[in-house]
DNA sequence: AGCACGCCGACT
DNA sequence: GTCGGCGTGCTC
C-alpha cells in the first residue's frame, strides 16, 4: 500500500477529514491502521491517526509521513469504527472520538524549539542569541524572552536560524534501572583481587553481588551503599556489572492487601436472574439485561459469577461503576475476586497511573476492568461480557464533546462481540425500564434482600406543620428527637442536604406551593436581576410576587442553604454531638474524602452531614439513622428529570440506614409531602412510580416518548446570539417534521459565560429519517458565521442535565 | 488550531 | 522604501 488516511490532531471544522499521506519505503508494511503517525502539516509537524491504507489517492501534492509515533496500532479495527460512529452520533470531530478512546497521558505535546541551521555560521549570530545556545541546547519558543523575538525572526528570514517542531506524548513509561553482574562469583572474588587499592566503594559493591548475586534495583543498592551509583558506572564500564531499564506499572493498589474471596452461594431468585445471562453467554449471543434489583439483592454476586465465567474462557469483562473513587468497597471486591487480573480505571488515579493501567489492559495482562465511564473504551479484542452497574448514573454522560453515553457504546461494543451487556440498578432510569417493558432489553427482577433484611421503615416530616407550630429551624422535632436519641444510644446518623445546581426556585413556607411554569411543569427560576422568575426551557417569564399566588401568605421566597449553615445550627442545637461535614469545601484536596469517612467509620463522629457525596456506597454498620433536610431542593430543579432523581437519591440515601444488625430509619423533611416521588420512595415502591412518572413524560412530551436535543449558541453579542438562535429554530422547523417540537430560544441556564452570551432551544422529536443529516447541514449553514463573528454552535443529543 | 500570505498604515 | 499590524484561507 502506499497512501495512508490521517485524521490530523486539529479539533476544527475544516480539518475534520482525512490527509493522505504517501508510506516511505522504510515503513512499507509497517504502518497499519489504528497507529499514530507524525505528519507533515503545513509549516508544522502533527500527529494523526492512520485510518487506513491505499493504493491511490486524488491529491497531487502528497507529503510523505514523518515517523512512526506508536509503534504499533493504539486503537484496533474496532475501536477506530467505534471512533467513526461516535463522531457520526454525537456530531464531534473524529479526532475528538479518538482521543476520547485513550488515557490522555496519550495525547500528544507539541514543542517549538529554535535552534542554528545546518548551514549557519554561528560567529554571525547576535552576541545574545549566541550565549543563550552556548548554555544549553535548543531554545525553546516558549521561554524565548520578549526581548529576543524580534532579533530570532530576523535571523529565521536571514537563514541562520531555524524552528524544529517536535512532537512528544505528555506521559512517559516509567523505567527503573536494575544492576546485576555479569560475571559468576568466583571471577567476581577474583576481580575483587584486581581493584585498585583505593576504589573502596567498588570493592564494597563487588562484595555485596557476592553476597546477592541477584538482579537490584539500583535505589535499593544506593539505599545499602552509600554513593554506590558512581562507583556502579565505572564497573559498568569494566565490563563486571551490567544495567537493564526495566518497565514498571505504577500500581495505586501496590500496598494493599486483597484476601481472596470465593464465590457465594446464590440464593433461587439469583440464580433465575442468572440463568438467562449465563444462556446468552454460552451462545456467544448479543443482548441487553436490566438487572432490577432492590438495594442489598446482591447484583454484585451476580456480576462476579457470570464474569468469572467469562474469564474462564479466556475472554474480558468491563464493568462501569459510577465513580469508584467514592467506594473502595466496589474496588476491594473485585481485586479479591480476580485479584491481578484487575485494572480500575477511575478519576482519582493521577494521569500516569491511568496510562499504566490502560497499557496493562492493552497489553493483556489485565482481563477485566472495573472503572468510570471512559473504562468503556478498554482495548480488549475478546470482549466476553459488559456491565454497567448503577445504570441511571448520570455521571455516565460525557458532558463534553464527545457527548456520549456509556451506555449506547457499551451496547455498540456489546454488538460487536456478540456479548450480553447488563444494565444494573435498584432505581433504574425510566428510558431503560421502558425498553425492558417494550422487549427490547430483558428484564432480570431481584426483589428480596440477599440477608433478608426489611427495607428501613420511613417517615415523611411536613415541614409546613413544623412552621405552623411554630418551629422555624431546619429540623423537624421528629429528626431532632431521633438524633439525640441515636446519640444517647451510641449509634450514628447520616444527615444529606441534597443541595444541587446555583438556580434556586421559590417557595411558599406556608403552603409549599412552588411557583412553576404554566407551559412546561417545570419549577421557575428565581432570577435577582430585575426579581424575576424565568422559565428554562420556554420564554415564559413573570415578576417574582411578594405575596404566595394559592394562599395569599407572605412567607414566600427562594430556596438555597448551605451545609455549613446547617453545621453551626447543629452545634447549636446538639452541642455535645461530633460532626463531619463533607462537602466541595472540605474534600477538594486529594485523600480527604476517604479520610473523611474513615474517620466517620471509626467512630470518631456521631453525625455525618454531607451533600449527593454521601449518598452512594456507604456501609456503617452503626448507622441506623439517615435524615434528608429538604428533600425538595432537588425535586423542584428546573428539570423535567427532578422527580426521577429525587426518587432515585431517597430511594438510595434510605439504603445506608440499617445495612447490617441494627434495623435502620429515614427521615424525610419535605414541604411537599404528598409528591408521589417522595411518596413513593418512602414506600420502596418503584414500579408505582415508573407508571406516574411515565404519565407525566407523556403528557409533556419527554423522554422517553420522544428524544431531545439541546443547541445552545454563543456569542459575545447577546443580541446577536438570541437571533442566530431564533433562526436556527426556524431553520428546523423548516427542515424536522411535523412531528418535532422545536422550543425556544431562551437564554441558557448560565446566560453568560466567559464573556460569551448562550441561548439554547430544545427539540424534541420521535423519529426523524434525516436527523444527523440535518444537523450537519445546520453546522454548515452557520459555517461563515462561526469563523468571521466568532460564533460557536453546540449540540448535544440526548443531554441528561438541561441545567 | 496555527501558520503563511497579503494588504494596509507608521516609521527610518 | 521597510517593518509589523491583523484579516483570510489553507493545511494531504
């Protein structure tokens, strides 16, 4: 072959195809698809993805490629198509889907450096420059002083000078050097004999390879001998020692200890949910599962056994959890399983550490990994079973380009290999339970706890009871009782202020009543520029009121508390109690959110108060109390999805009370108690709540009746933004079918960011034959406009947050 | 994206 | 007549 296609490292509109690239004779046969290349690129020096080969090509000019950047193919047959439908679904640039595939300790860096021309006279440059190169190498473009510029460029044009572009991944391999001898240990007594009288310290190190004659790491020798590495060197170069750089993985599990676990026996209702898996498994079939199980079901034990399955037959596994970081437990459960055959791939490991841990799995010496979203792109070849645990997680959407779901690439993947994918959850999301309803998933159902623990009993405060009686603070009696009783007892209690998003809504304190959108069922925003209440997602504005539009009461505001205020009140009120507060405060350094909670499970604490954080994954066997401040801060989001992820967080907050001999118990503050989301959550009862929810969703035309899609357009020009946004609604309608809603515009969420105006309108639609293509077309229509004014258009399909 | 090319005003 | 400012368009 001799043309390779290059996706080329610019993120840009008019370089989102392909290069061809003539193949040198000396990398005939050598470059393959799937391999990084370094490519002539203008003035400037690129890598690329090579896509594939040919043996023709329709441009004229073509350069031949540089070098070879991997030596061989980072992203296989498959993962290069998966990168191709990626950038075609989420409407992102190809190399954008490729690089998402990849640690980014993979991506590329590029230098400028100055430096003479092969053909200069160094006499002839200025005195400054020729003392800058005398100190040391290449200058690099970066560092040059301001005041040198000029003069470089003149001496650029003038020949003397040129500019080297050089190309670098940011993360290296980490190398170690070890020694060892080369000779056996009676030649090294003899050498011992033939040393200068005074090289003591070659003399120690000779002896101790006596004594060890083994490979050692040459830290380890410094760290027993003094100033041994000097005297290492010069027995290199007698030719008695030798050195080898040895690769090594950094291991963020290095010291710690995974004792070995065995399969557990599975109760009846797990093995029926197992059977299905365990048939598709065998037929080396294709197929999507929703695992249905309620908290403590033992999904878990499930996911295990059908993955050792899976690796006995000498194939992979990749599990997604939402982000492990936040349970060790998850992690711990599977080294002690599988224990080296693991790689975790989470936010919380440094960039080497993932890189490290990428190249195990490319490499095959890991066969199964356990990590957050982007462990979806593992390059495995034999991929033999998929899970995604927490299914209705949103931290599985990608919020940036590639917008992608973890889920649609899990499937993809699990097409690909003809592999089941289960989808796991207690509370799973009402898209995904709706397609199992439908057929199209099948529905496992576990609806017994493994130890057959009751679910903890429930009790719903009003909180509009509580200002009746006249009791103002953020704690109902009820919750204030139960704390100081827990106290009293020796137990602890979890407290959760789910406070979440900037926007706050308003709301009577008196009758609950929350202000919402005529249009759109959708709590409206309090704005305090001009005391205005707006609506997200239509245009719908009105002025905030100062008396409650259903009771007429004046106790009538906007929500928003912080959980610090919630800490001084709580010593106020219980001085005596010990409380941890976790929040973005006090775990945004690295190592304090675990040391937090084991600190809190070693009882140093008597209250945990925390936000969402707290939610997930914690099991304290002394924690019988769990309380929610306010369950409505989130329900009344501006957020079509707020009663899903009210439900969801109380159904799983109620989860941690209880987990083990003590029975636990909930407390849910709300001034809105007859919600069916809370309602429903304190009963446990999730498929009553599917079916009122999807009622909702129908009537208002929301997934996952119809699909959305969300452009938001910016500019610095407010105006200018609000009319293209105006337009590319009318261009729409023009172009969607009757059948498409298109919304909007209305200024976004966060109306300004980085001096840049941003408007959005939301479409939502059933089918459209032309979507992709329409949107694309949409792009190009506003081509112009996006590099001479300074536009930017974004799309994201299926958006999860609108906020 | 980032760089060359090109056209304009300001200065030696 | 040259230097350097930024708008425009291209990169196999």
């Amino acid at each position: 072959m001799r043309y390779a296609s290059v996706v080329v490292d610019v993120p840009a509109k008019g370089t989102d195809k392909l290069f061809d690239y003539e193949i040198p004779n000396k990398f005939a046969g050598v470059i393959q698809p799937g391999m990084r290349v370094i490519v002539p690129f203008g003035s400037r020096k690129l890598t690329g993805f090579v896509v594939q080969l040919k043996n023709e090509t329709d441009i004229d000019s073509v350069k031949p490629i540089h070098s070879l950047f991997d030596p061989e193919p980072v992203l296989n047959h498959e993962l290069l198509e998966l990168g191709a439908w990626l950038s075609e679904t989420t409407l992102c640039y190809k190399i954008t889907a490729f690089q998402a595939m990849l640690p980014a300790a993979m991506k590329t860096r590029y230098i400028k450096e100055i430096k003479p021309s092969s053909s200069a006279q160094l006499e002839n440059l200025p005195e400054e420059i020729r003392t800058a190169f005398e100190k040391g190498g290449p200058l690099s473009w970066e560092d040059l002083p301001s005041s040198l510029v000029a003069v470089v460029q003149k001496e650029i044009r003038n020949g003397n000078l040129q500019i080297d572009y050089r190309v670098e991944q940011k993360q290296k391999k980490r190398l170690v050097k070890y020694v060892k001898p080369l000779l056996p240990v009676h030649e090294l007594e003899e050498q011992l004999q033939h040393l200068p009288a005074r090289a003591h310290k070659q003399k120690e190190v000779i002896q101790f390879f006596i004594d060890h004659p083994n490979p050692i790491l040459l830290t380890e020798l410094t760290n027993s001998i003094q100033g041994a590495s000097i005297a290492v060197k010069a027995l290199i170069k007698k030719g008695i020692l030798t050195e080898e750089q040895v690769e090594i993985y950094r291991d963020p599990y290095e010291h710690k200890q995974f004792p070995r676990t065995k399969p557990l026996p599975l109760t009846d209702e797990q093995k029926r949910a197992m059977e299905p898996i365990l048939d598709k498994l065998n037929r080396h079939e294709h197929e999507v599962f929703l695992m249905y199980g309620v908290t403590g079901s033992g999904k878990t034990e499930i996911y295990l056994q059908a993955i050792e399955k899976v690796l006995n037959e000498g194939k992979e596994a990749i599990v997604l959890v939402p982000e492990i970081s936040l349970t060790p437990q998850m992690v711990q459960r599977f080294k002690s399983r599988f224990g080296s055959q693991v790689a975790v791939l989470h936010s919380g490991l440094s960039s080497g550490e993932k890189f490290d841990e990428w190249r195990k799995i490319y490499r095959k010496e890991a066969k199964l990994v356990v990590g957050a979203r982007s462990a979806i792109f593992a390059p495995f070849q034999n991929i033999g079973i998929i899970i995604i645990d927490e299914e209705h997680e949103t931290s599985y959407k990608q919020e940036e380009s590639p917008r992608y779901h973890a889920r649609d690439v899990a499937i993809y993947r699990g097409k690909y290999h003809q592999c089941p994918v289960i989808l796991g959850s207690a509370t799973p999301t009402l898209e995904s339970f709706a397609r199992a309803q439908k057929g199209v998933y099948t529905l496992l159902t576990l609806k017994e706890r493994v130890n057959r623990r009751p679910l903890p009993e429930v009790h719903i405060v009003d909180m509009r009871e509580e200002l009746r009686n006249g009791n103002r603070s953020m704690f109902s009696r009820t919750l204030f009782e139960k704390l100081t009783d827990r106290l009293k007892k020796g137990e602890q209690s979890v407290l959760l202020l789910n406070k979440r998003g900037y926007s706050s809504f308003v709301m009577c304190r008196n009758c609950g009543h929350v202000i919402g959108c005529p249009h759109c069922d959708i709590s409206l925003t309090y704005h305090r520029h001009g005391e205005k209440l707006k609506c997200h997602y239509c245009q719908f504005e009105t002025a905030m009121p100062s008396r409650c539009p259903e009771c007429g009461s004046e106790h009538i505001r906007f929500f928003g508390t912080g959980t610090q205020r919630i800490e001084e009140e709580l010593n106020r009120l219980i001085p005596e109690a010990r409380v941890i507060r976790m929040d973005v405060d006090t775990t945004s350094r690295k190592g304090m959110h675990e040391k937090l909670l084991n600190a809190f499970g070693e009882k140093k604490a008597d209250i945990l108060l925390g936000t969402q954080m707290i939610a997930k994954g914690l099991d304290f066997p002394d924690v019988t109390l769990v309380g929610v401040l306010s369950a409505d801060t989130m329900l009344h989001l501006p957020d079509f999805r707020s009663g899903e992820k009210t439900f969801q967080l109380l159904t799983q907050v109620s989860g941690r009370a209880g987990r083990h001999e003590l029975p636990g118990e909930v407390v849910i503050q709300t001034y809105t108690p007859e919600h069916y989301s809370i309602q429903l959550a304190s009963l446990h009862d999730f498929e009553t709540f599917y079916r009122q929810e999807m009622k909702m969703r129908k009537s208002f035309a929301y997934p996952p009746y119809y699909f959305l899609i969300l452009i938001t357009v910016s500019h610095p020009n407010a105006i200018k933004a609000a009319e293209v946004t105006e337009k590319i609604g009318q261009y729409l309608k023009l172009h969607l079918s009757n059948e498409a809603q298109i919304l909007g515009p209305v200024s976004s969420p966060i109306p300004k960011m980085k001096d840049r105006y941003r408007f959005q309108c939301m479409i939502k639609y059933k089918r459209e034959k032309n979507l992709y293509r329409t949107l694309k077309l949409l792009f190009e229509h506003y081509e112009e406009d996006m590099s001479q004014t300074d536009l930017k258009l974004m799309i994201d399909l299926n958006p999860y947050t609108i906020l």
